[in-house]
C-alpha cells in the first residue's frame, strides 16, 4: 500500500491523504480519479494554467519527477507527496508587468521614477527576449571516445586527444599523464 499525499488546493478539493494499492508510479493519479472523480481533469487544467505539481518520496526529497517518461514504470515508494511546484509567470508577464512599472514611474517623476522607468525599461526587454530566445531544456554533453592513433612519433603509446574531452587544468606542481591536444612536424635540409 502506498500513502500519497497531496497538498496545495488539490488536497484541500480531494483531501489529503490516500492509502492506495498501486503496482507503478503511473497508476496513481488514475486510481485517486477513480475514487474521486474528476482529479485527472482537475490536475490537467492546473497544468495548463501554469500551476504544476511534482511527485515528492520523503526519502529522496531532492529527486523530482516532472515528466510522465521519469515515471512510467518506476515502483512507487511507501509514501508520496504531490505538491504544487513554484513557476515563474513566463515573458507576457515580465512585458506586462515592466510596463506597468515604466507607466507608474513616469507618473512619479524625480529620482524613484527614473529607477522605475529604468527597471521598467529592463523587464520588458527581458520579456522580448524570452519570446524571441525560447530556453531549451540543457542536453547531455556526448564525448567521443579516444581514437587509437597508434604513433611512432613518441616512444610512448599514443596518448592524443579528440574534440570534446576536457583539458585539466592544474594549479601547483603534480606528476600527471598528459593528453596531447596538437602537434607539429617540420623537415627541414640541414645540408
């Protein structure tokens, strides 16, 4: 049996506390809308107006799960919060919000003023940006393994580096291996 509990306006329209028999995460709003109808319409129209809500195990209360993906088939933990998660208003609220604070200072006048128009001024710029410049979710950086470029060049084995690994950078005196990034061979006639 898993304990869920939710908090926020859903837990006060559909109560708090649910004791439930649930075999993956997936399952669990489905069950709560079957015992109270109209949760999954409730939670769905939430969403859409920009009030999220997050499944929280009191265990790990630093892992999130967000998207449906992170908990298709995840065995759910003895107990669960859902919990309404912050969100920022997004860009039209920014442009809005810096317009109402440049209209305002320029109604005041004098020193408070300008900063108002300045600040004014700065949200709504930002709130352009946001709609021009869309963030997009940060993705997992690949590197490509080491290439075996065996070289006579050295009397080691190779030891190069391919596009994408990090270079160390050390501070103080340490005895390390190196990665040689470029090299250079020029003949000339000594003659």
């Amino acid at each position: 049996m898993t304990n869920i509990i939710i908090h926020g306006v859903l837990g006060k329209i559909y109560g708090n506390r649910h004791k439930l028999k649930v075999r993956r995460m997936s399952e669990i709003i489905p069950a709560i809308n079957a015992n109270n109808p109209g949760f999954k319409d409730t939670i769905l129209s939430c969403f859409k107006s920009n009030i999220d809500y997050c499944f929280v195990d009191p265990k790990e209360p630093n892992k999130r799960y967000k998207r449906p993906e992170e908990i298709l088939q995840k065995q759910p933990p003895k107990e669960i919060h859902i919990v309404p998660s912050i969100v920022g208003a997004g860009a039209v609220a920014l442009i809005g919000g810096g317009l109402l604070l440049a209209g305002a200072g320029a109604l005041v006048g004098g020193a408070v003023g300008g900063f108002l128009v300045s600040l004014g001024i700065s949200l709504t710029l930002q709130g352009v940006a946001m709609l021009l410049f869309p963030t997009d979710d940060p993705q997992q950086q690949k590197t490509e393994s080491k290439i075996d470029t065996s070289s006579y060049i050295f009397s080691n084995r190779a030891n190069n580096a391919v596009q994408g690994f990090p270079v160390p950078l050390v501070y103080g005196e340490i005895r390390v291996g190196s990665n040689i990034i470029s090299t250079n061979i020029v003949s000339e006639d000594m003659g």
